[in-house]
C-alpha cells in the first residue's frame, strides 16, 4: 500500500524495489501454497499461452500485486508501473546505495507475535522457483563486501574525529571569524 503510494504519488521518482525473498506474507506456508495452487489453476481454455502468467519468482509475484493495485489502464497508472522495477536480491547499481525501509510494513508492527507467517523466497522456491541457492550466494557475499566496506567506512571516520580533536586551529580562527564562520 504504502509502496502504492509513492509510485503514484511522485511523478519524477524511480521506485527500485529489492530484497523480495525476505517479504513477510500473513497466514501458513501450508494455506499460501493452497491459495498460489488456485491461482495457478486459471488460464485460458483455448489457449493457455495467452495468459494470465503465473510468475514464481518473489521479485514478479510483487510487481503483480502492484499491477493489480495501480489502475493501469490509465496513462497515469503505467506512467507510475513503469517507474517501479523490482529485482531479487540487490543488483550491483543497487549494493552502493543508501536502503531505506517502511516502518509502517515492518513485520514488528504488522504481525501479532503468535500469528504464522511466510517468507516470500521460501513460498516461491515450493512452487517452482529455481534461484534460491543461486541469491543466497550472491547476498552471503553482497553482506561479506558490505561489512568490510562498513568497517573501512568505520576505522576512516574514527581517523577523521581523532585528526579534528588534535588539529590546532588558532591560527586560522579569527581569519574564519572574519569570514563569518
């Protein structure tokens, strides 16, 4: 919903959405499973290869429910599906860049504590979906890059605070206060 929102709402925003293995859904593996079997039981009497697609990888099953979401009949609605793009796992543009996270679809907030739950990923690979193991590599060693790279990030800025505490800069203060800074 809240994703909903920000595709339609902003006009000039990319929506790069990632990390769809990991999603929460409500209810049983057992009962998602069910309910996914009957969905992929509509298609086309005449011809099954007109559709509807039943997509089993998490990235397209949310790109799917979004699409059902945005009215996308309307040039403003394929305006806002085309600024969406979802991957599974996080792709090398995307490894660089700052995440941010919905507090509001958090599964902290979302979910009771006893209620049952599943994970996206783990739905996808029972129905047929063949690159789990092959994501979970690449993200074992996304996490790996990600916290050397944290700790470089870390021992620079702790250089930087001791190098700021040590420099004498009486020298240069009233040139700066003159300045106006």
């Amino acid at each position: 919903m809240y994703i909903l929102r920000f595709t339609e709402g902003s006009l000039d925003t990319n929506l790069t959405s990632t990390l769809f293995y990991y999603f929460h859904l409500y209810f049983s593996v057992v009962r998602n499973r069910v309910k996914y079997a009957q969905f992929r039981n509509k298609r086309m009497n005449t011809n099954p290869a007109r559709g509807p697609f039943h997509f089993k990888a998490p990235a397209k099953m949310f790109w799917r429910t979004v699409r059902g979401m945005v009215n996308q009949k309307t040039a403003r609605g394929q305006a806002a599906l085309g600024r969406l793009s979802t991957f599974d796992g996080i792709p090398h543009p995307y490894d660089k860049m700052k995440r941010r996270v919905v507090p509001a679809a958090l599964k902290v907030l979302r979910l009771k504590p006893n209620r049952k739950f599943t994970v996206m990923g783990d739905l996808a690979h029972s129905v047929g979906w063949k690159h789990k193991e092959l994501v979970d590599r690449l993200e074992s060693k996304r996490k790996v890059k990600a916290d050397a790279f944290y700790a470089k990030k870390k021992a620079a800025l702790g250089l930087r605070a001791k190098a700021t505490e040590a420099a004498d800069l009486s020298a240069v203060s009233g040139v700066l206060e003159a300045a106006g800074y």
